[in-house]
C-alpha cells in the first residue's frame, strides 16, 4: 500500500496513530500485502483495510505485525486500546439513539392503539345500553328527599389525595437521608484515595554530554513514542521540547493534546516529516 494515500477525515488521533506506526514498521520491513498475509494469518485484504484506516485491526493483528518486525508491542496495543475505547462510545451512542428511536414509535403505536380500543368499547356500550326507561310521573315519591349525590366520591378522592400525600413525603424523606449518608461516604472516602495514589513527579536536569541535551530522565533513551504513551520517556521528551522553547504543557510523562501539538511544531522548525511521533531522527534533533 503506497504511504501517500491519505487516512479518512474521520478518525481520531489515536486510531490515527496506530494506523501511521503499523504503515511505518511494514515499509520497514519491506514486507508485500500476501507476505504480510502469510506471516499473521489476517488476509491481505484485511490488512489493506487495515492500513487504510477503514478498519481498527485486532489486536492479534497488531501483535502479529509487531512480532515479525521486532518491535516493542506495548506502545502499540495502549493506542489500539484507546482507539477501540474512542470507536466502542460512537457505536454505544448510535446504538442508543436508535433504541430511544424504536421506543418512541413502539410507545406512540402503542397508545394509538389503545384509543382505538377505548373508542371501540364505548361506542359498543352506547349501542348496548341506549338509556334508562322513563318513569310515570304518578310513580314518582312526591315530597321525598333527593339522594345526596356525589357526596360519597368526593369523600373517597380526599382521602386518596391525603394517602398519596403521605407516601410522597415518606419517598422525598427516604431519598434525602439517602443522598446525606452517600454524600458523607463520599467526603470520607476521598482522603483514603487520594492519598493511595499520588501521581509520579519528573525534574528537568538539564545538561549536554558528549554534544548531546539529556534530561536526566530516561538515561538517554531514544525510545520511539507517540500519543497515548506515558511514562520517563515522555518526560524526557517533554524537557527536551521545553528547553527548545516549546511548551509541552506540564512535565508529567503524558503523551497527551499539548505534547503531541509540541512535537509537531518542533518537527516542522526542524525540516522533519509533521507526524507527531517521537523516532530516532526526532530524538536526534530534540538532543541537538
């Protein structure tokens, strides 16, 4: 697959990033589509989907590919990870849209049946029922009292105001007591994790040894790195590209928005290839 031909708008950083180190380790390795098919068991089709950004690769494949070229598969897998987190989200949410989409009609099917039964029946009432007979007058109690009516409704749909009332509160009551003891958890919890944790720490030395800048950080490493990495090599980066005069943001190890925006802007001060990755010739030039 020739590495002119340009990924999909679409994909995120990390996926994109995956897809450029794999497209990089083949034209290294200098392997064709069936040779690449014949040493990782996935089809040369598969891998042309692969490398073109239309399709996030197994993690088998990606394990496959970085055994037969000799190269650390740790980085690599970290970026599958986040990549396939990032694609998971947009698949859950197009998947949820669509089921709240299925409901909606479900429901209003629903209740448009329903009123079609409830017309149904009243219609049948109607024509079944057609009205009392009328009474003669002569047959009528004269002077006698008139039934108090709606009394005894209106007494029953007090009390149930009154009885739902009741029930509410207790409800609102038991909620609230709920919510205070989660809350106090909560605060008391806090402290415990906080302090189970603490986040690693990095300090810039400074110094040039034999005509080259080190950190002081990674013993001189010249690990190849790219988004989504952590760790002493990102820090080291990150002095590097500090003492440069470009902000990594803070010195924490994390390969994250600003380091990678970092190390693209010094690839294009220094004339190398704006990929956002650190390999040998960025680490050559970031060490002077």
């Amino acid at each position: 697959m020739p590495r002119s031909k340009m990924l999909p708008a679409e994909l995120d950083p990390s996926a994109r990033q995956l897809v450029t180190r794999l497209r990089r380790m083949k034209d290294h390795s200098e392997l064709t589509m069936r040779q690449l098919a014949t040493k990782t068991g996935y089809s040369a089709k598969s891998w042309e989907r692969y490398l073109g950004g239309t399709s996030l690769p197994p993690r088998e494949a990606v394990e496959a590919l970085a055994r037969i070229t000799g190269t650390d598969p740790v980085p690599l897998l970290a970026l599958h990870e986040i990549a396939a987190d990032c694609r998971g989200g947009r698949q859950a949410r197009s998947a949820v849209q669509q089921q709240d989409e299925l409901d909606d009609q479900d429901e209003r099917d629903e209740k448009g049946e329903q009123g079609e039964r409830d017309r149904d029946q009243t219609a049948s009432w109607v024509t079944s029922h057609p009205g009392p007979p009328a009474v003669p007058a002569a047959l009528t109690p004269p002077g006698g009292p008139e039934p108090a009516s709606g009394r005894f409704p209106h007494v029953a749909l007090i009390a149930g105001i009154a009885a739902l009332a009741v029930a509410l509160s207790a409800v609102l009551l038991l909620v609230l007591r709920l919510d205070d003891g989660a809350s106090q958890a909560t605060v008391t919890a806090s402290p415990r994790t906080t302090a189970a944790s603490p986040p690693p720490s990095y300090t810039c030395r400074i110094t040039r040894l034999d005509g080259r800048w080190s950190a002081g950080i990674n013993k001189g490493r010249n690990t190849e790195i790219g988004y989504g990495a952590t760790g002493a090599d990102v820090a080291e980066a990150q002095c590097l590209l500090r003492r440069a005069g470009i902000s990594p943001g803070g010195i924490d190890g994390m390969f994250g928005p600003l380091t990678l925006r970092a190390v693209r802007t010094f690839q294009g001060r220094a004339g190398l290839a704006v990929d956002g990755m650190l390999g040998p010739h960025s680490w050559k030039a970031l060490r002077g």
